[in-house]
C-alpha cells in the first residue's frame, strides 16, 4: 500500500495523471450512478415516449453545441498561453458570445423541429433548454485552467454537487407536474447550480470580457478546424438518435436511448479520461522525444482500453439481466439493446486514445480529417442500414463505420508516433472472441426484442392511417 500511495504522492507527471485519472473515473461514476438512479425513479413516474421526447431535446440541444464548439476547452489545454490572464479572459467572452447565440438558436429551430418530428410538444421544450446553454456560456475558465494541469478533484465534486440538485429538480418536479417539461426544467436549474458553485468553489481570479486581438486570432486558428470537426462529432455521437427519430415511433426511441445510455456507460467514462488526461500527457512528454516516453503511453494506453473494453463487454454479457433488474416489463426490450450497442461499441473503444495525440501537437486540422471522415461514414451506414435493415443494421453499422475509418485514423497515429498495431490486434481479437459469445448467449433475448420492436411500429402506423 506505501508503494502504491508512493505513486499518487507529489507533483510529477505520472502522479498527477494517476491522481486525475481517479478523480475523473469517481466523478464520471459518480455521475452515471446519479443519472441511473434518477433515471430509476422517472421512468416509473413518467412513460417511455417521455424519454424519446428528452431524446430528441437532446439531440437538438447537443447539436448545437457541437456545430458551434470554437474549441475554447482544448485551446486552453494545449496553449502556451494557457495561463495567461488576458489570453483567458478573451476566451471566456467568445464563450459567453456562443452561450447566448445558442439560447437564440433554440428559438429559432423550435417550430421546425417540432414539425419534422411530428412532436408538437418540442415547439415549447427547446427554447427553455436553451437556457441551460446560455448559463453554460459563463462558466469561469478556471475549470479549464484546473484540467490543464490535471487537477481535476475540486471540479469533479463541483460538477456532482451540482448534478445532484438538478436531478432531485427533476424528481420533484417530475412528481408535481407529470409531465417531460419537468426533465427540460430540472436541466437549466442544474445549469444554474453548476455556474453558482464553480463560481463559489473554484479559487483564482474571475474572468472579465475582454477581446485582445492576438488572443483572438489563435483561438481562431486552432479552433476553426475544432469547430469543424465538432460539428461531424455530432454525427458521430447524436446521429443515430437523430435519425431514428425519424423512422421509429417515440416509445421504440425512448427504449434505445435508455438501452444506449446503459451500455454506452464505459465507452462514455473512457471518453471523459481520455481526453483531459491523455492531451496533457502526449503535450508535455511527446512520444519521439524519449523511448521512456513512448513506453508510458503504452502503459497507460493498455491500462485505460483494457478497464474500459472489459467493462464494455460485461455490459455485453449482462444487458438483458441488468434491465430486467432495474426497470420494469415496459422497458424489456432494452436488455437486447445493450447488448448490441455494447459491442458496436467495441471498435471505438480500442481505436480511442490516437487522436488526442494530433490535438496535443496542435494538429486540429489532422484531428477534423479524421472526424470528419468518421462522421459521415458513420452517418451514411446508418442510415443506410436503417431504411434497408431495420433498427438491428443500424445498431452494426455504428462498428462497421468505425473499422471503415480506421485506415484514416493509423496515418493520423503515424504522423504523431503513438500507433500500437500490436494492441490494436490483441484487443480486436479478445472483442470477436467474447462479443460473439454474449450475441450467441442472448439471442432468443434479441430476437424476441426485434419482435416486440415490429410490433410497436405495426401499432404505430395503424394508428397514424
């Protein structure tokens, strides 16, 4: 125990990253555990169509914000003026700009989103959820300035103090109101109390608007390319929900997204390490600068696709049993679900950890290649999949897209000196092996659930003619 204490102790860069990496995996399972928690006790005050409705107000809502995301966060991480106060201050006021011009954009869109979905309800949900938006836009910079140096603690118990008010929101008022207008509500109060306790708990100085030209002109430069490759980022996270809305009826949406929010979980918690911790690690110990260096970020590369693949594969093995566990008869077709989306996750998993290498270097632009590409392969099987397959081609294609990709992503790697073939193929291999157990264990389970899905959408149609 002293050996392993000995390694979080002080303030060099492998203890600083394993400090992080722990306060980053609490907080994200903090979170999680939150959200299933509340997401227990709503789906048995609510419906299911209540949470394709918050599905597509999600959709809308992230969409924006990824078709507009500057790359402020990433900015900060990987500039040389990365603690310079004016530097700072002028990306703080970009933000504030966006957070309104986003709020503004939800009104706008409202209407017509409410008429392609056919839920008139969206109409009045969206420009209230644009409320969180524009609150978002004031977050102190100070969060960023805390990650960049991988002191991620105090941010992690901000962000759950403040999930916790806005959840219990949405439980009391979910109670009060009967309604989905109180998951849209409890989302700007969570808003509103994550701003208040950054502003309260983080030390330093606050921000003040300010717009300095050089400032300005860098955020520009590396963030023009970042707000390209948000914008496909969209594709690649939303689109699926963004296009199923379109073909399938509220309640076999509202399933998905619960069966994608439960089997996404480790993906997710990879995402939120890899990315505030692996920028900073690839920035200040670049892999051709020493072989040490390069070791490392093989050791940490095994460490971080391992915990979360194998948690990936779990989810596999036990989706149908977790949902039949936590929900009740209404939401059983989502066992079935996760244990598709798990393994169609797979690939993105094992492929993870490349290209933070390219923003680290400042190489946006590599990074909106990749995105990019990503993204409309991603988009085009889908939907491709969708209209010829049904909801299961549609699931497969999210992983075919990823290895049709891959060619990209390696010259990405190359380029930045951080391609493992080696683990690539190693963990491939143990997804064949184990994922094609868990899809010959559970398939009378899937089976019955593309029956039930069908059925939903025979009822459906009946009932639109």
């Amino acid at each position: 125990m002293q050996r392993v204490a000995a390694l979080f102790a002080g303030q060099g860069m492998m203890a600083r990253v394993l400090r992080s990496a722990s306060w980053l995996m609490i907080g994200y399972g903090g979170s999680q555990a939150l959200r299933l928690a509340s997401n227990l006790i709503l789906t048995r005050i609510l419906f299911p169509e209540a949470f394709g409705l918050m599905a597509l107000v999600s959709v809308v809502t992230v969409g924006l914000s990824l078709f507009s995301d500057v790359g402020v966060g990433l900015s900060i991480a990987q500039s040389k003026r990365g603690d310079d106060p004016d530097f700072l201050d002028t990306a703080w006021t970009i933000q504030v700009i966006r957070g309104f011009f986003l709020w503004l954009m939800t009104g706008l869109l409202a209407w017509p989103v409410a008429q392609f979905y056919d839920a008139p309800a969206l109409a009045l949900y969206l420009p209230i959820a644009g409320a969180g938006l524009a609150l978002a836009g004031f977050h102190p910079t100070r969060v960023e300035t805390a990650l960049r140096h991988l002191h991620a603690g105090r941010v992690t118990a901000l962000d759950l103090g403040a999930q916790v008010v806005g959840l219990a929101a949405m439980i009391l008022l979910a109670l009060a109101m009967q309604s989905v207008l109180a998951l849209v509500i409890g989302g700007v109060i969570q808003a509103a109390a994550k701003l208040a306790l950054y502003h309260i708990g983080l030390p330093g100085p606050g921000n003040r608007f300010r717009w300095e030209k050089t400032a300005v002109q860098e955020l520009i430069r590396f963030g023009k390319w970042i707000f390209l490759s948000t914008a496909f980022w969209f594709l690649t996270s939303q689109g699926d929900r963004a296009i199923l809305g379109r073909f399938v009826p509220l309640e076999v949406l509202g399933l998905y997204n619960i069966g994608y929010f439960l089997a996404s979980f480790p993906m997710q918690l990879g995402h939120a390490v890899n990315q505030r911790l692996m920028i900073p690690v690839y920035r200040d110990k670049p892999a051709d600068a020493a072989p040490e260096n390069r070791r490392r970020q093989r050791q940490l590369r095994l460490g971080l696709t391992g915990a979360i693949l194998s948690l990936l594969l779990v989810m596999a093995w036990i989706g149908p049993w977790l949902a039949g566990l936590l929900y009740d008869d209404r939401y059983a077709a989502a066992g079935p679900m996760i244990v598709l989306i798990a393994l169609a996750l797979a690939p993105a998993v094992i492929t993870m950890t490349y290209d933070q290498a390219a923003l680290a270097a400042g190489d946006s632009r590599g990074f909106f290649v990749f995105s990019a590409t990503r993204a409309c392969l991603q988009t085009g099987m889908f939907l491709a999949a969708v209209t010829t397959l049904g909801l299961g081609g549609g699931i497969a294609a999210l992983a075919v897209s990823v290895l049709a990709a891959y060619p990209v992503l390696v010259l990405l790697a190359q380029r930045h000196h951080v391609w493992d073939p080696l683990h690539d193929l190693v963990f491939f291999t143990l997804c064949v092996l184990f994922g094609s157990g868990a899809l010959h264990w559970h398939w009378p389970e899937i089976s019955t659930m593309f029956d039930q899905v069908h059925l939903i959408q025979d009822m459906a149609f009946i009932g639109a003619n």
